[in-house]
C-alpha cells in the first residue's frame, strides 16, 4: 500500500468521489468529506508522512442537549456520530450526551454541525455557550499547535 492509497487522516482507503487536495505540489486523497474537511483546516498537521505510527488525541465531552430526547431521537444521534470518523463512544442519559473521540479525526464543532444536521438542539444557556466557545477555542489551538513546526536555535555558548 502507498501513501496515495490511503486516507491521510484516517488511514483507510480513499473514496474516488470524494475530490482530493492539492497541497505543496502534493495529492492527497480521502474516505469521507469529514476527513477531506479536518485534512483542509489543519493541512500541515497530516501531510507529514503516514508511515510512522499513527498518534490519537482522545478527548470525552459531555454534551448538554436541550431537551431529553425520546427513544427514535436518542438512535438517529447515536447512529449518525458513529457513523462519523473519529467517534469511539457516545452515550445518552436524559439530555446529557457523554461522547469519546479522537480530535485528529474529528472536533466537537464538527459533532455539533452533526447534531445540527439532523435537528438535534444543544442547550442554549449562557453556561453552555461559553463551554461551547472555550471547548472549541481550545481544540483549534491544540491542533494548531500540533501542525506548527517545531524550531530548534542553535545559540553559541554565552561568553564570559
């Protein structure tokens, strides 16, 4: 299998009908949109070369919804973040959504683009709104950091 055989965020086999990037002279091709998504918001975070081992940033949120969903709700939201790349666990419990995923693979702006999707309401209080912005905001500067290169300085020895 080479590089271009394979989904840079994801590692499984790209899907021809999803159109791929170019980035620094370079293909890269994708299973889902999702991935094909992540790839374009941080592309200097996947385009180094899959070949070392693949890293997981795991990260459990609880997820306040704003009304507890009935039995039909609770599987349509269960089934579509499952579906999605990245999601290893998602319970529900009244109107509280306890979700594990991987952030290489997919961010909590995403899950909640998802719910909204399917017309799924979050809670809308101030308390959630600000959680919601701090999350986010923390995620994006995580894998900002994460694609940033890494500079060493060589500085001669201070003289004496």
């Amino acid at each position: 299998m080479t590089l271009s055989d394979i989904c840079h965020v994801c590692g499984m086999k790209p899907d021809s009908s999803i159109p791929s990037l170019e980035y620094h002279k370079m293909y890269f091709h994708f299973c889902s949109q999702q991935c094909r998504d992540t790839f374009n918001a941080h592309p200097s975070l996947y385009s180094v070369k899959i070949e070392k081992q693949q890293k997981h940033i795991l990260k459990r949120r609880i997820m306040t919804l704003a009304t507890p969903l009935d039995q039909d709700s609770n599987e349509l939201l269960k089934t579509n973040l499952t579906e999605m790349m990245g999601i290893k666990d998602v319970s529900i419990e009244d109107n509280k959504v306890s979700i594990s995923y991987d952030l290489l693979q997919v961010t909590r702006q995403q899950i909640e683009n998802r719910l909204a999707e399917i017309g799924i309401k979050l809670g809308n209080d101030w308390m959630e709104r600000l959680r919601r912005a701090w999350v986010h905001d923390s995620e994006e500067n995580e894998l900002d950091n994460l694609a940033a290169p890494i500079h060493y300085y060589h500085r001669p020895a201070p003289k004496h």
